[in-house]
C-alpha cells in the first residue's frame, strides 16, 4: 500500500465521475486568474458539504479540450451511504453549469488514487472533412485532401516507440517521456476523421503533436521513414503542429476492476 495515497485519518474517499465541455474552461487544473473545472467543481462542493473541499483529478487537460470520462478524488470526514450520494449528484448537477455533467459519486478503497490509479487513458481526436455550422467547439474542420492510408499506416508507427519526447511540450515537470502506447489508429465516420489512441500515460500536448504530425504523413510532406527518424531524434520542433484543443476528447479512463470496494461493511 503506497502511503502518499492515504486520506487523512478519520475520513473517507469518494471519487466524482464526470464529464465535460472544454469550450469556456482554461483546462481542469487550477490556475490564477483562470475559469477551470477543478475549481467550479471545488466550489460546488464545499458549498453542498459545508466543508473544505479539495479534489485532485485523474489528469490535466489544456484549455479547450474536452472530456467525456474524467474522474477526481475527495476526502470527507462523514460516511456517505448509496443514498446520499445519490443526493450529492442530484445537487450538484443543479449546482453546476451546463457544461459539467457528474455521472456518478462512490466511495473507493483508501489508497485509490484518481491519477496515480489509473492504467490507462484513451483519447479520440475529431477532424471534420467537410464544412459544419455546427460541431464548430467539438472538431476541428480539416477540408484540404489527406492520403488517409499513409496516415494509418503512421498511425501504426507510434505503437513501436515508447519515449515522446518529439511531441512533448518543452520545460514540463516529468521524470520521464516514456508511454507505453496500447491503441493507435483512425477511424472513419460519415465526415469524420477520427484518432484513437490509448496508452498507460501521456504527456503535455502530446496527442496534438502527435495528430499534427500524422497530418503531415496525410498531406505526403513527411513520409513514413521520416515519421522515424523524427520520433528517434526526439526533437519537437521536427514534428507537426499541434492541431487545434477544441476537437480534443478524453474518452475514457480505466481503473483496476476492484477500485470501487470501499472496504466499509
């Protein structure tokens, strides 16, 4: 059992389990002078609890970018049954804008941690191929021609190599910029052009680095043994552009499948 998981003695763990639109948000974490998630959530919740509340998130996302799968952590010093946290949910979505939808509360083991718990995150990269009025803060509209099977065929690349420095922003606080990719390639649907990738971590800006570079591979400006020669230099500016936040997802977070016990009898 790692320590620097525990809650504070005489308390109890819940995750949150929501979603939301990036769109009017400077990413989840909180900053000064910026309108984020963590701290809407933080508020909501201290003022429905009566206490201090601080959550830690499952991860960070930049400003705009979305999630349809996040997950934080509380302590609270009070036990919550099925029904009250039912009640929790039921007022904060009343409490909180529309662009934050909570799914779920529940109580997990003591040393369930939302970030460091987590095995794997996936995200989904939307790119409209045609004009659309309407989906203009969920996609990025991307109509100039692509050769979309170099573009698989690159996306199939990405799973052999494990260290991203190439697609990671500069001056970030990480040990290390290995990831171990499990997932990595396109899906087409109707006008949409859509990347998927999963992997046990990721680093800052580093699937839009990575899609920005695939479009490169798209537009036939990199070739496929570049795209090697890039990813094993490890320099970032050799790689793409980072594609615009707004058609960024994060679909999905995935934790061991006995997270949920509370222990509580």
């Amino acid at each position: 059992m790692n320590l620097l998981f525990l809650q504070p003695m005489n308390s109890f763990r819940y995750f949150l389990h929501f979603a939301y639109n990036g769109a009017g948000f400077h990413g989840w974490q909180i900053q000064p002078n910026a309108h984020t998630v963590q701290e809407e959530l933080q508020n909501a919740l201290s003022v429905l609890t009566g206490a201090k509340i601080l959550l830690t998130g499952a991860g960070r996302t930049d400003t705009g970018v979305h999630a349809r799968d996040f997950y934080a952590h509380f302590d609270f010093n009070l036990f919550l049954n099925d029904a009250e946290l039912y009640q929790l949910v039921y007022k904060l979505n009343r409490f909180l804008p529309p662009a934050i939808w909570i799914k779920d509360a529940f109580m997990v083991n003591s040393d369930v941690h939302a970030r460091f718990s987590a095995i794997s995150r996936t995200y989904h990269y939307y790119l409209s191929r045609t004009k659309n009025p309407f989906d203009g803060n969920q996609t990025w509209i991307y109509t100039s021609p692509l050769n979309t099977e170099l573009m698989e065929r690159a996306a199939e690349v990405i799973m052999l190599y494990s260290d991203f420095t190439c697609f990671s922003k500069s001056g970030t606080q990480t040990s290390t910029n290995d990831c171990i990719i499990y997932e990595s390639f396109f899906i087409q649907k109707n006008n949409l052009l859509i990347y998927h990738v999963k992997a046990n971590r990721f680093l800052r800006n580093m699937v839009r680095a990575i899609v920005g570079t695939l479009i490169e591979v798209g537009k036939e400006n990199v070739s496929i043994e570049r795209l090697h020669e890039i990813i094993r230099k490890g320099t970032r500016s050799e790689a793409g552009m980072s594609v615009p936040a707004h058609g960024l997802f994060l679909e999905d977070i995935e934790y061991p499948s006995d997270y949920r016990d509370s222990g509580v009898k």
